[in-house]
C-alpha cells in the first residue's frame, strides 16, 4: 500500500446509463475552432484547423452550476463528448456543455496568455450520463440541440465538424498518451450566447443523451 502524507481526492466518475458501474474521470481534453461556423463567429479563420486545451478533470458536475465569480458574460457551448474505454476504443458518449467565462477569455486572448481562466472553474464542465456506444451509433452524424428556458438556443450536427471524432482521436493519440478514463469535448455548432442566474439548460443529442442543470 502506498502511503501519502495527506488524503488524496476521490476520484471523479460519472454515472453509466443502464450499468450500476461509474465511468471513472481521468483527464479532460477540449476541440476548439472544430466547427467552422462557431470558429467565424468567434472572429476566427474558419479555415484554420482545430486544436487541443484542457480543462481539469474537477470541472466536470452532473448538478446545477452555481454562477462563477469574476464574469459578467457566462456563456454556453453545447458539444459531443466522447469517453474513451481500453485500448483506446470508444467506451462510450455524451452530451456536455463548456461553460465559458467569455470576458475572461478574450482578456486573455489579447494578452496573448492561456485560456485557462476563461474555461476552467467549479462546474464549467456539466455533462450527462455516459452513453454505452452501440455497432450502430455514428457519432459523426448525431444532432446537437441545446435550450434555454425552453428556447432552441444552438442546433447543429456532428456532420458540420472539420474534424471527425474519428479524426480527433488520430490526432491526439499522435500527440499526447490517451488513455481510459479520458473524455473528449469535441467542439460546439455555431450560435454559442449568454447565461445568467435562474436559467435553465437543457441538452440532448439525438434523443439518446440528455442533460438539464439551472445556473444558481
């Protein structure tokens, strides 16, 4: 038994819909700029291609969000998220939203400094339970709809991505030692926009996952 000088943290896991097994959180790993209509409304070259940020595995939450300190613009961003089982297979998938301090964001964009506090913070990663993947699931043609208060906020499909969740999991296993317990959110559609307290979220993919959480 390995001994440590202080207690460590449990571990984050997610629940598995039809299992009494917990899809154990291992890292966190993010696809910016992988639509190309979300990359030019962001003031992006949609032409460019797509790449990698993390956010820290302490993010992720299945319960409301409590709105974050320190913003004045949260916003949504509804996207596929992929769990990856052994060998590098696809265990699994869900619906996420990467909640998004935007001001933040773009103060750190202009300084040229990491998005780190824009994208990372208690809750900013809220996701549904993991979806067990079937011969017959296509992640690259799944719909993505996202509401507020009842209103269709975002719309879009995996088919809109510039790279394939095929295609992202080549990519990063190239780069960095992907491994099981790891999800992938694979980027949002277009139409990403602001949240405040008291609002409701609603997501699915088509009609497989969902997830609901109000901002607090």
């Amino acid at each position: 038994m390995t001994n440590f000088p202080f207690k460590t943290n449990e571990q984050v896991c997610l629940p598995i819909k039809g299992s009494d097994e917990k899809f154990p959180v291992n890292h966190v790993y993010c696809v910016g700029r992988n639509y190309a209509a979300h990359a030019k409304e962001m003031g992006a070259d949609e032409r460019k291609p797509p790449f990698f940020f993390t956010k820290p595995n302490w993010t992720i939450t299945t319960d409301d969000v409590k709105y974050p300190k320190n913003t004045d613009d949260l916003q949504h961003e509804v996207e596929l998220v992929i769990a990856i089982g052994e060998g590098l297979s696809i265990f699994g998938f869900a619906v996420g939203v990467d909640l998004t301090r935007r001001d933040v964001q773009g103060k750190a964009k202009k300084s040229g400094k990491p998005w780190f506090s824009g994208k990372s913070f208690l809750g900013s990663a809220p996701i549904s339970n993991i979806i067990p993947i079937k011969p017959s699931d296509d992640l690259s043609n799944m719909e993505l709809i996202l509401k507020v208060n009842g209103d269709i906020r975002q719309s879009g499909s995996s088919t809109e991505m510039i790279w394939s969740p095929k295609e992202i999991l080549c990519e990063m296993a190239a780069d960095i030692p992907l491994g099981q317990g790891d999800l992938i959110f694979t980027g949002t559609p277009a139409r990403v926009g602001k949240i405040q307290s008291g609002d409701i979220i609603e997501a699915t993919i088509t009609d497989r996952a969902e997830l609901s959480f109000k901002i607090i």
